[in-house]
C-alpha cells in the first residue's frame, strides 16, 4: 500500500519520463495545470516549431543567477542569416485599429546604482545606448560610438522641451549635410564653423535669394530694423537692400547701398 506522498512522487517520476520521451520523439505533449517534479538525469524539453501559448497571462522567469539569452541556432549555408521579430499584441479591430508598444521597462537606479540601458552591440561591442541622461533622469539620451555613458558625452538629449545636439567628446567635430556630403561641421579644437565649397547661408527668409552665387551669404531685409544699441559690439542688416551697420554708440552707418 502507497502513501500518498509515494504515489505523487511516482505519478511525478512518470510524468517527466513521458516528457522526454515525448520530446525525444518530437511528438506533441498537451499538458494542462502545473507540471512538477525531480528527476536524477537533465531531462531537455525542445519545442519544435510549436507556440508558447499563455492563454490567462504568464512570464517566462529565468533564476536570479542566471544570464539568461533568447538566441536562434546558427546557420551556415547562406550570407544573411535569419532576421528575428519581436511582436507586440496586433489590433483586429474593425475600424480602429492600434497595435501594442513594445517596451523595454529599465529600472531607475537608486543610491550608487548606476543607469542602465539600451545598447546595441557589434560583435559584443556597444555602438548605441539609449537611455537616461547620466545626472538629468527626466531627460533622455542617445550616445554613440561606444564611450560609456556620462554628464557629458552623450550626442542627443532631451526632456521633451527643448533638444541638444553635439559631438560626444571635447575637441570633436559636428557635422551637418545630407547624403553623405557634409555641408558644415563645427570644429571642437578651434571653435569655429566652417562651410564646405559651393555652401550659400541665407539669413531672414525661409528661401535661398542668392542671385544664382554659391558660397555666398544672403541676407534679407530685416523685418524691423534696430532702434536701440547694441551694448557691446555692433548689429549688421540689411535696410531696404542697402547693407547697413548699427554701432554701440549710436552711428548707423550704411554700408554698401541698394
């Protein structure tokens, strides 16, 4: 005669060799309720093209020591190996539809904690972390080009009102342009802007007016002219097409008229 602690333990024992050999044969094994149990050898259950199918909500919950890693295994026949998707919940609404976030929930550090973030690796190297600005948690962050996250090297930060950009370390260049060509960068070592050959800048008007030149500046008239002094230095329009200066005494002095 059994006990029932026996009885379970041998419904247990029986369930797991099931298990494996269900598994070992690649044959499907409904199982419903909680499955528990020991065993003396590692039993490896493979799902082979199946689904993980949380019908009430659950969480796939590695151990505290573990670093745990969802990877694919690796192919070698072709030059491009698979691409993965993560999917959030799909809307099957009939005229509304709006599918889910997907969101990635870091946690806010707390006394010598450090941030933590969102990185993109290559080869094992992080090239893109976002994140927290280092000192500033309502603002986020974008930094590149692998330099650890701090106060002051990030390239992009904002808290959602106004927006910074700039080159991550002293002595950098910030460069602009589109399609590969640079246009102006901002030199770090001496502090200066520069402008490629054949750039025009245009001051005061939404379109460029630059009379078919390139490398120019073009400047339109100032939509009201200044009426009180600069406190140090002077103020440079231009007056009904005339190039016109305004000193810090006073003096408007025209420049070179219409």
């Amino acid at each position: 005669m059994y006990s029932l602690e026996d009885t379970r333990r041998i419904a247990d024992e029986a369930l797991l060799r099931a298990t494996a050999a269900a598994a070992a044969a690649g044959s499907p094994l409904p199982m419903g309720g909680d499955v528990t149990g020991t065993t003396a050898a590692a039993v490896v259950i493979q799902a082979r093209g199946g689904v993980f199918d949380f019908s009430a909500g659950g969480t796939l919950l590695w151990s505290s020591t573990s670093t745990w890693l969802m990877s694919q295994a690796p192919e070698a026949s072709a030059t491009k190996a698979a691409d993965s998707t993560w999917q959030p919940q799909q809307s099957t609404h009939a005229v509304d539809q709006g599918g889910g976030n997907a969101n990635i929930n870091l946690q806010a550090p707390a006394g010598a904690g450090l941030e933590a973030y969102l990185n993109v690796q290559r080869g094992g190297s992080t090239l893109v972390a976002l994140g927290a600005l280092v000192g500033s948690p309502t603002f986020g962050a974008v930094y590149l080009g692998g330099n650890p996250p701090s106060a002051t090297n990030w390239v992009m930060n904002s808290n959602g009102v106004g927006a910074q950009v700039q080159a991550p370390l002293a002595g950098g260049q910030l460069s602009f342009g589109a399609g590969g060509a640079i246009a102006a960068l901002y030199n770090g070592t001496s502090g200066d802007w520069r402008f490629n050959a054949g750039v025009n800048v245009q001051v005061n008007n939404a379109a460029g007016d630059y009379g078919g030149g390139l490398g120019v500046i073009g400047i339109h008239n100032a939509t009201t002219n200044p009426t009180t002094n600069p406190t140090n230095g002077g103020i440079l329009y231009v007056s009904a097409g005339a190039l016109t200066y305004r000193g810090s005494g006073g003096t408007v002095t025209p420049i070179a008229p219409a």
